[in-house]
C-alpha cells in the first residue's frame, strides 16, 4: 500500500471508465441521488476499514464523486460520506492522510454548522484531526491546519459576528500546539507551513489572541530581528531591494488601517480573482478620495437618482461593469440585465456588509435575511421557505388563493362604498390613495401564512401604520446606504437628514408589530396542532432547547425574519402595483384593451383566478409595457463576498425587469414558464434571490386583474397623477404619494 495511488495502468483504465460513466449518471440522474447510490451499491463495500487499501481505484472514484456534489445536497449523504474519509485520515501514511483531509475539507465547506452538530459528527472529525496536529511532516501541516481553521469556523464560531467569547476554545487548543511547534521548529519547510497557516488561525480565533500575545509577540520579535539583521548585512545592496521592502511595510501599513476603517465589516474569505477583478476595474474608474472613497463622485452626477448617476458613470467609463470605492470598500456595479443575472449566480457575491445599519436595527446584532450570510443565512432561508410553502405560500394552493381572494373582495367592496370612516384617509369623494390603498391587503396575504389570521377591515388602520413604517424604511435612505454607512457617526448630526430614523424606526416598529403576535402564539401554542409559520418556528426552538443544540434559531432571528418579509410586502408589492396602475393611467388604451380582455376570458360574474392566466394575457400585455420602461435603470452592485443591501434598488429593478420576463413569457407561451414551481428547486433556498417573488405574481396578478375588471382608473381633476420618472430611490423604488379617481365599470 506504499505506492497506493500509484495507479497500475489497468487500473487507471477502469478508473477512467468508472468515472464517465458516474459523469454520465450525474448528468442523467442530478447530483442527489449520485453520491447515495453509487457509493452505498457500488463502493463502499470496497471502502471499509480493512478493504479500502485493496481498491485505490475506488478511492479515487469516491474522491472524485464527493467533489460534484456540493451545498445543499452533501448534507443528506454525510453518513455516507464521512466514515470513508475518517479510515483514510486515520491510516499512518502521509498520502492517505492528506487524501482523507482533502476529503473532510470538502465535507466541512459544503454542510452548515448544525448539520456538523447533529450526532456530533464535527467533534468526530475534530478529534481525528487533532491526532495529527503532532505530526511533523510539512505536506501535512497546510492542508491540515486549513482542515482544521475551516472546522473550527463552524464549530466555534458564532453566528453572528457578535457571538465572540473569549472563554477557553478549542482553536485555543489549536493555537498552543502550533505556536510552540512554530517556535521550536528547526526544520525550515516545516516552519514556513506552520508560519504560512498561522494567520487564519489567528483569524478564527478572533479575539482569543490575546491570551497568546506573549508568546506571537515572541516569534514575530524572531523575524524581526532576522529583518534587522538581513538589512544590517545587506548595506551596500539596500539600494536595490528598498523598493521590495518599501512596499512589503506599506502593505502591511495598509492592511492594517484598511482593517480598522472597515468596522464592523467581517473578516472574509475573498475570493482571490474576484477581488483583482475588482482591483482592476477600480484603477479604471471614478478616483477615490479618503474616508468616502468614489462616493462625492457618485453624488455630484445625481444627486436624487444614484441610480442613474451609475447610468451615467458607465457610460463615461464606457463599460458594463463600473469598479469604484464606496468609503473604504472595493465594489463593483453590474450595469446591465446580463452581468447583473451573473452577479446574482455566483456564491461569491452573496455576502452581505455587517454594517451599522444592518446592527441598530437589530438590538446590535445582524439578523433577519437581508443583511445576513454564510450559515446563519442559509439555515434561515432553507427552514423559512420550506415551512412557509407548507402554508401555501409561492405556490399553487387553494386555500392561500382563498385567502387572497377574500382581501380583493374587501378592497373592491371599499371602493363601492361611498364612504368609510376608518379609510376615509385612503378613500373618498371616488378617489384613492396610492399606494397605502393596497397595503393592508397585501399585508393580509402574508400574514395568513406567517400567523394563520387576517385583519378584518376595521383593523386596516393598524396595517396601514405598519406599511408607513416599511416604507419609511424603503424610501429613506438612498440605495448605497449612503453617508450612514460609511461614516455611523452622522447619525448624531442630523439622524432625519441621513435617514437614520426612518430606517432603523420603520424596521423597528415592523419588528415590534410582529413581536406582539409571537407573544399571542407562545401563549396559545400545542405542539399537536401547529397553526402556521410562527408555531412552526417556536417548535424548533423547543426542539433546540430540549436538544441543547446550538445554531442559528433565536426568538430575535425570528423577529428579524419576520420583519424582513413584512416590509417588502408592506412596502415593495404595493409600489410594484402602484407603478403598474401609474402606466396605465399613462397609457389608457392599454388599460383599455387589458379590460376588454379580462371581459371576455373571466367576465363579470366572478373574480379572476390563477388558472385565468394562461388563457388572459392582455393584463400580462399591459404589464409588459408597463414594466418594459424600468429597464432602463436596471443595474445591480456587488461586492466580493460583501454584496450588501445597498443594491436592493438596484436589484429591485432587475428583479422587476425578471418579472416582465415572466410576463412576456406568459404573453408568449400562454403558460408561465416556471411559476408552479419556481421556488420548489433546493437551490433557490440558498441563492439570493427575492424569496416573494412567486408570492409577489401570484397576488399582483389577482390584485390588478380584479381591479381592471371592475373599475376603471384616471386622474382627479385638478390633481396631477406622478410623471413616468418620478420614482423615489430609496433600498426600493418607490412612487410618492397620490389620489386616483376610481369609477366603476358598468
Ligand atoms: C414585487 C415586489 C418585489 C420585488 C420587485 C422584489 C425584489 C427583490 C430583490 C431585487 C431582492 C434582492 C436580492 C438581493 O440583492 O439579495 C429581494 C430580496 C428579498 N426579497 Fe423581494 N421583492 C419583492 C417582494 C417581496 C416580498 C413580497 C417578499 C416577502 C414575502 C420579499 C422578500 C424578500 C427577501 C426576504 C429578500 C432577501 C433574500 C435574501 O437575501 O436571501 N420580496 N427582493
């Protein structure tokens, strides 16, 4: 078994042969399914403890095999995979060794933190690691101690940036090993290795150096004495090397500032290309200046519309992809549908900024699904949209389009009514106010799933004060988060001016509104008859708590979830449907011809339904030309690993561009393309993409096809409806305020 990766040649042929026919089977069958069935029929047989050594071929299938199937599929075959890779890493040959830590490393990058925890399946490999942290062999000691930062990243870490206690950890444990092997270490390979892999240590340890001050300080105290020493001797030749070394300390200067500026961003992992496509884009682009970087620049082309001045600098800078600093963060603006479509497939660019914001909304810790990442994000996302879907939401269920239903037929029935006393603030004299009309039912919608109740009209009033406060939260501040997140501090000089109070006062007062409704679940909760989402959730935490697991549920991660699908359904969804109404106020023979059509596929006699779209397309006409002029401003801005909410708007667009593809699609084929099941694919759970936008289609659709079927819209004498462009830039697009005079179709 010395040379047991030499392949024999046969051997090398069949293992040639295996592999594209599993190649063919992952095409044919998808990636699930490869790893469950190949390695349980085929392979494993030939991978227990005392056979594996027999079959390297099969080894090396199983290798390769591991290497396709990645998030979120691997979770499911971790009892599988992981007794093969712990034999290997277990056995007393280097090779093997590296092997089974190359294997691990891919488990542990591809399951989330409580996935590692279940049956302690983490400390398992721990502990299997931690035996070799005495070895002495340098091959070993990089890929191993990477192995090792990686799981103590899921194992240790915190959820959130914030979870960071300094009791005694095990990347203590870690640390003394290494750092008195590095100091002690005479072999100069095996030193470097140790030297190279101390930095991400450290990194994971977080502020746990501390205790290991005296002892670092020791070892750099070494290599700086080898630097004095080197420039005492090299004298003469300083001249030549000074520019090395000039750039070697300032680097070093720079990393260091850089760090501290960046506050409260984490420290991550940055894709290596994708920065220097950043770093190279940004040579290009707008100069940046201190403390604010490019974002004066940004400013003094539009000042009201970022947006376009964006436009404006990618037509200056004549590209599709603008890099610019943004205070001290490299970022980079994808300037049309095509990159911003890549943008938002690639993993890289779904970290989001830990900043100010993202904290004074939360009691100081980033939660919630909008400004979260990594683990936290994922588990949320994955559990948020499984448990919602069971409720109806964004898929075809009967009740939800019940649900929906009935808050269309309260809307119509207010604006027969020719009064209202509790909505005289949003109906009267035949006029409506957009788009607070149409709050409370899209609330309504969403809130059937979250809590399982409805508001009943008389309540309406309660919701419209929770839309005010989403929107607050969408309009106040521009979509780069602006000054505020560069510089907190303005928020003691001028909270309203920057936006500070709309933002974190709008969320808060969402957060509080929901928090009302957990108290009243908690209350009432049996685990035998779970009502909706909110028992659903409050079960999991019981669950955990008898368990005594760890991970990323918390009664505030709830709020903040919560909070974060209110305030786009609050705010985003009746926006959405008020800009459609704003184009056909614009264009009434497109209304028109949208009403004729609704007439002669659904008539009068009852509401539209969904199955009503594949044979009714002119809605799905007017909507398309209403949406075709938001193309213009489509345009999405990421950052390696820190893409943040600052692109919202941005995406907005885009993500409403996507929906006039739908529509189109829909105009086309006379059937959505993918609407049934758009949310069902496991990879949506944790991709960024809107998590309401089946949910958005199928309640505008009913919305504006009952409203187009019953009345017809135009502007109040003497009041101007909003002009095509005159749209609030805020984390959304949003339209200001107005009446539309609604007359009854007869
Ligand atoms: C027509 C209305 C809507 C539009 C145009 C829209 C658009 C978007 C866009 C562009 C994103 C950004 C993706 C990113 O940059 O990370 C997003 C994210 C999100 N949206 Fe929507 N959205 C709408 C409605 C909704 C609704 C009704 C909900 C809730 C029920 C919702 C929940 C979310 C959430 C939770 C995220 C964050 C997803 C994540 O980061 O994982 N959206 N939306």
């Amino acid at each position: 078994m010395e040379k047991s990766f030499i392949f024999a040649l046969s051997q090398l042929t069949v293992a040639k042969f295996l592999r594209s026919q599993l190649f063919l089977t992952v095409v044919c069958w998808g990636k699930k399914e490869l790893l469950a069935t190949s390695t349980n029929q085929l392979l494993r047989p030939k991978l227990l403890k005392d056979t594996w050594k027999n079959y390297p071929a099969a080894l090396a299938c199983f290798k390769w095999m591991l290497l396709q199937v990645k998030v979120p599929y691997l979770s499911e075959h971790l009892s599988i995979v992981l007794p093969t890779a712990l034999i290997t890493v277990d056995d007393f040959n280097t090779e093997s060794q590296v092997f089974g830590i190359s294997c691990l490393e891919h488990i542990i990058e591809h399951v989330t933190r409580t996935e590692l925890n279940w049956y302690g399946q983490g400390d398992v490999i721990y502990k299997a690691l931690e035996r070799l942290l005495y070895h002495r062999e340098a091959e070993l000691v990089r890929p191993l101690l990477r192995c090792v930062v990686l799981l103590l990243g899921k194992l240790e870490g915190g959820y959130t940036n914030h979870d960071n206690n300094y009791k005694w950890s095990r990347c203590d444990d870690v640390l003394q090993i290494v750092l008195q092997n590095t100091e002690h270490e005479q072999n100069i390979p095996l030193r470097r290795a140790y030297i190279d892999s101390l930095p991400a240590l450290l990194d994971a340890s977080k502020m746990g150096v501390i205790r290991w001050s005296k002892r670092l300080l020791r070892i750099l105290r070494e290599y700086l004495e080898v630097l004095k020493v080197y420039l005492q001797h090299s004298q003469p030749r300083i001249a030549h090397n000074s520019e090395a070394l000039f750039h070697m300390l300032l680097r070093l200067l720079y990393d260091i500032t850089k760090s501290s500026e960046g506050g409260g961003m984490r420290s991550q992992k940055i894709d290596s290309i994708v920065l220097q496509e950043t770093v190279d884009l940004i040579e290009e682009c707008p100069p940046s200046l201190p403390i604010y970087g490019s974002y004066w620049f940004v400013l003094l082309c539009n000042y009201k519309y970022i947006y376009k001045s964006f436009d404006t600098l990618a037509r200056w800078y004549n590209t599709k992809l603008l890099g610019l600093h943004l205070g001290p963060l490299p970022t980079v603006v994808a300037c049309d549908l095509n990159t911003v479509k890549e943008i938002f497939a690639r993993p890289e660019f779904n970290g989001k900024l830990d900043c100010y914001i993202s904290q004074a909304r939360a009691m100081g810790i980033t939660l919630g699904l909008f400004f979260t990442d990594s683990d936290l994000w994922i588990e949320q996302r994955r559990f948020t949209l499984r448990h919602l879907r069971d409720y109806g939401f964004a898929r075809r269920s009967v009740l939800q389009e019940e649900n929906v239903r009935q808050e269309v037929m309260d809307l119509l029935a207010l604006l027969n009514s020719s009064k209202g006393k509790e909505d005289y603030d949003v109906f009267h004299d035949d006029c409506a106010l957009l788009p607070q009309l149409f709050c409370p039912g899209t609330i309504n919608c969403l809130w059937s799933v979250l809590a399982g109740d409805r508001f009943p009209p008389e309540a309406h009033k309660k919701l419209r004060q929770v839309a005010d406060a989403s929107f607050h939260f969408v309009k106040d501040v521009e979509p780069t988060g602006g000054a505020l997140v560069l510089t907190p501090w303005l928020r003691h000089f001028g909270r309203k001016g920057f936006g500070f109070d709309g933002l974190v006062n709008g969320s808060g007062y969402v957060t509080e509104f929901f928090r009302e409704a957990v108290k009243d679940h908690e209350k009432n909760y049996s685990e035998d008859s779970l009502r909706d989402f909110i028992d659903d959730y409050i079960q999991e935490l019981k669950k955990n708590d008898t368990k005594n697991i760890v991970n990323s549920f918390s009664e505030d991660q709830l709020l903040l979830l919560a909070t974060d699908l209110i305030l786009p359904t609050a705010a985003t969804m009746p926006a959405m449907l008020t800009f459609t109404l704003i184009m056909l106020l614009h264009h009434p023979q497109v209304m028109l011809k949208a009403q004729k059509e609704i007439d002669s596929v659904v008539s009068r006699d009852r509401l539209p339904s969904l199955d009503d779209r594949s044979r009714s397309c002119d809605e799905n006409g007017g909507g398309q030309n209403v949406l075709k002029n938001k193309e213009k401003g489509r345009r999405a801005i990421g950052r390696p690993r820190t893409r943040w909410m600052d692109q919202a708007q941005k995406d907005m667009e885009a993500k409403g561009a996507g929906l006039r593809e739908r529509f189109e699609e829909i105009d086309r084929n006379g059937r959505p393309a993918e609407v049934e099941t758009s949310n069902d694919d496991d990879d949506d759970d944790c991709r960024r993409v809107c998590v309401g936008e089946t949910f958005s289609r199928f309640t505008i659709y009913l919305f504006l096809a009952a409203l187009l079927q019953n009345f017809t819209f135009s502007a109040p004498e003497g009041k101007p409806i909003p002009g095509l462009d005159d749209i609030i830039s805020g984390f959304s697009l949003s339209p200001p305020d107005f009446w539309v005079k609604v007359v009854p179709r007869n």
